[in-house]
C-alpha cells in the first residue's frame, strides 16, 4: 500500500527504527476497508482512537482503544476502519523474531490483549515515541 499524505487512505505520522524493529504511527481515512492481505514481517498494533474491525480466519473482531492485536507474519487478515482511526504500530523483523524466539513463546497465531501488562507496556512505548529524542529507538527496541 502506498503511504503519500495526499492521496492515500493511510497516513504514517510517526516512524522511529532500531536495527531490527520499526515503530510508526498511523492514521486511516474514515470507512477505509483494507481487503485481505498479509504481511512479510509480524507485527503488533495498539488501537489508540477510533474502532477497527479485525477480520482473520475464522474470526472477526472489533478492536477499540487500548486494544493490542498481534498478527503473525504471513497471517491473512482484512480490516474495516470506522471513523478517526489511529493505531501504533511495531513491525517484528524476522530477524527479530529468530533472535526472541528462544525465550518468547510460540508467536504462530493472532493474539488480542484487552488489558494487563502488553497493553500497558504499548502504551507506555507509544509515549515514548510520542516524546521522540536520541534514545528512543534504543528504549522502543527495550520495552519491545
């Protein structure tokens, strides 16, 4: 998908990169339905404002704020965004992910977090990018 400010259903307000993560925030056109596709990488995304609907197989879901959604790379999904959407997005490099694997458990399905300790702790990460200086990306790449 193309990102240009001007013509696109997406907009990237925010991006900060590590060497093996992206963190960017984005915000989509009101009524926007993104058709089925996937991703290379897997990636998490916090819903900050507005409601998204979620669709995977065999389930679809109505993410709204505070809601964390984990997507494996590879993972076929379409969304539906409702008005003034915005989510935060961190996008798990596979080199990332072999580098956690070891230690992270089994990340092969789509994940949603309501409450507890991932969403706080992307919360806490989309403030940190909110409040952008030299060590952000270092403490984004920590929290992750």
């Amino acid at each position: 998908m193309n990102l240009h400010r001007d013509s696109t259903p997406a907009i990237i307000d925010t991006v900060v990169r590590s060497e093996d993560l992206v963190f960017r925030k984005v915000r989509y056109a009101d009524g926007f339905e993104m058709p089925r596709h996937s991703h290379e990488e897997p990636h998490l995304f916090l819903c900050l404002a507005g409601t998204i609907e979620h669709r995977y197989t065999p389930q679809t879901s109505r993410l709204t704020p505070a809601t964390l959604s984990f997507v494996p790379g590879e993972e076929p999904h379409a969304n539906c965004f409702g008005e003034g959407v915005e989510t935060f997005d961190i996008v798990l490099t596979n080199q990332w992910m072999q580098r956690v694997h070891s230690v992270a458990p089994s990340m092969s399905r789509p994940v949603e977090y309501r409450e507890g300790a991932p969403v706080g702790l992307a919360m806490r990460m989309y403030q940190e990018l909110r409040r952008a200086d030299n060590l952000t990306s270092l403490m984004l790449e920590g929290l992750t």
